[in-house]
C-alpha cells in the first residue's frame, strides 16, 4: 500500500514538473510570450500529464523495458531507459495538445499561420529532448525524497 501511495505522489510531482518545464518551453518556442498564454497550457498540460500518471503503469512499463534490453535495476543503464519510457509515453501527447492549442489561437488572429505539422515537428523534438532530461534528473531526485517522506529506504 505504501509504494502506491508513492507512486501517486510521484506521479503528481512529475506530472506538475513535466508541464511546468515543457509549457514554458513550447512558450518560449512559440515566439509570443505571455504569461496568460503560459498559465493556460500549463494548467491544460498539467491535467493531460496527471491523467497519463494516475492511468499509465509507467512504474511497470519501464521496469518491463528493462528487461527486454538487459538492464539491471538501478543502473544508469536502466535510469536511462525508464527515463526514455516515460518521455515517449508522456511527451508527444502534452506536445501535440498544446501545438494544436498554439495553432488553432494562431489561426483564429488569421494572417499566416504555418501548417500543423510544421509548427509541431520542431516543437516535439526540442519537447523530448528537454523533457528527457527532466524525467532523467527528477525521477530519482523525487523518488529519493517520496521515500524518506514516507519512511522507507529508498534507492542509491
């Protein structure tokens, strides 16, 4: 019962991380600055990103991707597959929601606005990278202090 309390605090920790980094992010990218515009995507990508925690078994996913390519527990081996996962589970989808959020408010200003999959393709791979990174650094980060939280020993 304790590692799932865990898991949902960990899943709200990195879900409310995830949106902060990546709406600020997809902001910045788009060239048009506001802190309105940054407010709204980042509640609306918090609420994708806490659906996918509580949804998604990424615990059980990554652990299970582990195993396929050989990677031992607590590894760098495995931190870097899990971080992986996570990205490409958690990534695209708050990236493309919130492009097609940008482009339907471009499009409705009218002049020209860039097709879709233009205004998506950058976004999504700059997206994952920095997503990466944060999944890489904050995962172990919040799952070492979910575990002292709750008394228990966490990982190395």
């Amino acid at each position: 019962m304790e590692m799932k309390k865990i898991g949902r605090q960990m899943s709200l920790l990195m879900g409310i991380s995830m949106s902060l980094g990546l709406s600020l992010v997809g902001n910045l990218m788009g060239g048009h600055f506001t802190v309105k515009g940054w407010l709204v995507s980042f509640v609306v990508s918090t609420v994708i990103s806490l659906v996918i925690g509580f949804f998604v078994p990424m615990k059980k996913l990554g652990d299970a991707a582990d195993k396929k390519l050989g990677a031992q527990p607590q590894t760098l081996k495995a931190r870097c597959i899990e971080s992986a996962v996570s990205d490409l589970i958690y990534t695209p989808v708050m990236t493309i929601i919130m492009v097609a959020m940008a482009h339907r408010q471009a499009s409705s200003h009218g002049g020209d606005v860039p097709p879709f999959v233009i205004m998506l393709l950058p976004s999504l791979l700059v997206c994952l990278l920095v997503g990466y990174v944060l999944i890489f650094i904050l995962m172990p980060t919040f799952m070492k202090l979910l575990m002292k939280k709750n008394g228990m020993n966490g990982p190395k």
